[in-house]
C-alpha cells in the first residue's frame, strides 16, 4: 500500500476546515492499514499546465460531487475544500483555509457540483504544485503542476499543444537578409544559424552536454524557423528568437504551454476505434482563430481544409473516391467527421494548423472495428438454400405414395 503524505496543518480556521481529513487519515492509520489510499502522480496521470500572467486557469477534478469530500492545496497548504454533503457543506477558499495568508485573495473560485478549482488574474506567485485529494471511503490524488509566465513588453505568441504534437515557430524573415538567427529555450541557446550558414546548430549541437531535444529539433535553413518534434511535457516553456541584422536587433518571445489535459483524455482524442458502418469526428482539440488555415490529411493525402472562414472537402479525384460523401467538415470548429465508416479508412489522419507566426501539427490514429460475418462463401450459402428448399418438399409428400399431400 502506498502511503498518504502527512501535512502540518496549522491552528484556528485550517483545522477547522482540514479536520475530516485528519480523522480520516486517523482511520486509516489505525484500522484499516491495508486500504488503497493512493497517489495519482507523475507523468502518466499527473497535468501540467502553463498560462500567462493575468490569464484564468481551471483545474477539473472530472467527477461530480455526490458524498465525496475534495480538498486542494498549494504547495502542500490547504487552500480550497468542498463537501458533497449538503447538510454539511463547507466552502473555504485561501483565506478562510488557514490563517493570514491573503495570497489567493478574492482570486479563487471554487465549483460547488465537481470541486474544479478556479484561479483568476493569475500571477508569478502562483506557480507551483497543486494537489486534488478526493476522500469517499479512500483518498485518491491528482497533481496538476501550474507555470505562470511573467507578461513582457517583447512581442509575445502564447501556442498551446499537446503531447506527441509538433510545433513550428516561424521567424516571418529570410535568413540571407538577416546576419545572425538564435534561438534560447528558458535562456538557454538551442539553435543558431548565419546569414551565409558558416554556422548551424541545433541543441546538442550548440551546447555541449544539454541533449533535452535530441534529434527532435528542425532548423529551416532559408527562414531560421524552429520545428520541434514529438513534443514531451519537458518542452513547456519560454522560446526566445533573437534576430540581429546589421546593427539592429530584434526580439520575440514564444511561450508553448501543454492542454491541462490527463494522458487518458489526451489518448481518447489522438486515438479513435470505431465499428465498421458506424460515425467518428475527429476533434482538433484547438481553438480556431478567424484566420487560422486547418488541412486534414489521411496517409498524407489531403482530403478537408479550412482556410479563414472558408471550408471545402476534396473532390472524389483528390479523395481517390475513398471518402465520397462521406465525410462532414465543421467550418467553426475544424473538426472531420466521417460517416458510415470503412475497414479502409483505418490509419493515420494528421492536421495541420497553420497560423502567421506558427503551425502545429496533430495526428489522430483510427482502427475500424470489422463487423462479425458468418464466413460463408456464395456457393456455400446457396447449398445451404437448396437444403432448406429439399426439406421443404420432403415434408410436403406423403411417406407411402411419394405423392404430394393435398394443402
């Protein structure tokens, strides 16, 4: 059995607030050590979340509030907590949890039917460790680890991706007009390249010994535009491209921040199984901007597209008459459904969002489900029907005579 973290919890309203927790945590030392108190934790099932400073963010506890008892801390302080138990329903949030901490002030807002926790004008301050506990008959936990980029007056692109994505942040000049393109993860140098490209390097490349993005960096040699590869949840963070031409330089900051999504929700959307005959959509996972272009491609051939507030579905030629008027396109939202869905239209489907300053590209995985059938050939099934038409004369004459019976 995994063991339950201890917490001080401190005197006055946090006891208050805290002490079913305590009691709970009290039988399960005492009387039933073998309990399945566990930790959800880690990068399978842990979240992490980036926003920029002033945003909102909201971290779900996917359940709905019947008897359970949820409780959020902040670096291991008690913060918020909710109960199920309308004739016992407590609320707290910052201030009324513990003692003299205005921290949270007015910034927290608590969902009363599924515990998800609010926090508006978000700060620096606010980074950190946020830790659900769930208590009904056992404590189940979640972590959701939350970065707060500070806001700057450098020309700032906020691009939101998930795990497995890859992401292109475009430099929006030509490399021979430019003497010197860089580029630094969290201040540290990944990628450089010069106007007669006498020096190029990505990662390792240009910092000995740092392998964070091995073999998962593409610099495009005629613009100075980063692709990163594979996305992992280490790749969350502030990108700088600093480009200096003659005796000027310029700035731009590109902040990549992971869906606070867990690895099941993210699974569910890039992978889809379906029974043959039945409907699937394919769901971005991305907020479309006015003039944001999406392309959805299957097997690298391209079969929907979006282009500002334009849509249009390929032809049966560009299709290979795969798809023929099969396949529905969501202009608002981008999302491809496909109807009465085919053995063949197993495989990999990719997205392409591209938009003025980056593109992200998202593939989804579909495997259509066979329909059982009896196996039987042609030849085998009209045997089967002389059979059944044989038996039915047979029974239809008289044993003695052969003859057949008057109806």
């Amino acid at each position: 059995m995994k063991t339950v973290n201890s917490r001080a919890v401190g005197s006055g309203q946090q006891e208050q607030w805290c002490a079913s927790e305590i009691a709970f945590r009290g039988h399960l030392n005492s009387t039933e050590k073998d309990t399945f108190a566990f930790t959800i934790k880690g990068a399978g099932d842990g979240v992490s979340v980036s926003v920029i400073e002033g945003d909102s963010v909201t971290l779900n506890t996917d359940v709905e509030i019947k008897q359970e008892e949820i409780i959020w801390y902040f670096n291991d302080i008690c913060i918020a907590q909710t109960s199920g138990d309308q004739s016992k329903s407590k609320i707290c949030t910052d201030v009324q949890c513990k003692d003299a901490d205005g921290r949270f002030r007015d910034r927290l807002d608590l969902n009363c039917q599924t515990g998800s926790l609010t926090i508006t004008n978000t700060r620096t301050t606010d980074s950190g460790e946020y830790q659900l506990e769930i208590i009904n008959g056992s404590i189940s936990e979640k972590i959701f680890s939350v970065t707060v980029h500070g806001a700057s007056g450098v020309d700032t692109d906020r691009v939101f991706v998930m795990e497995g994505d890859s992401v292109t942040l475009n430099t929006g000049v030509e490399t021979k007009q430019q003497d010197r393109i860089r580029w630094y993860f969290n201040d540290i140098r990944i990628a450089q390249i010069n106007r007669d490209q006498s020096k190029i390097c990505t990662d390792v490349q240009c910092n000995e010994g740092t392998e964070r993005f091995r073999d998962r960096l593409k610099l495009d040699h005629q613009t100075g535009s980063l692709a990163i590869m594979n996305i992992t949840d280490t790749d969350p963070g502030v990108y700088q491209l600093q480009i200096s031409s003659g005796s000027s330089d310029s700035e731009k900051t590109f902040i990549i921040a992971l869906y606070g999504v867990s690895a099941a929700e993210r699974d569910k959307m890039k992978r889809k199984s379906v029974k043959e005959g039945e409907s699937v959509t394919l769901d971005p996972g991305f907020r479309k901007k006015l003039n944001d272009s999406m392309t959805w491609y299957f097997n690298e051939i391209l079969i929907a597209e979006i282009t500002g507030d334009q849509s249009k579905i390929c032809t049966d030629v560009q299709c290979d008459e795969r798809f023929r008027d099969r396949l529905n396109l969501d202009h608002q939202t981008g999302s491809l459904t496909i109807t009465n869905i085919r053995n063949t239209d197993s495989g990999p489907f990719k997205l392409l969002i591209n938009s003025s300053r980056f593109s992200i590209i998202r593939s989804v995985s579909v495997t259509v489900i066979a329909l059982p059938d009896s196996g039987l050939s042609s030849a085998a099934a009209a045997g089967i029907v002389a059979v059944v038409v044989l038996l039915l004369v047979t029974v239809a004459c008289d044993p003695e005579t052969g003859q057949r019976e008057p109806s």
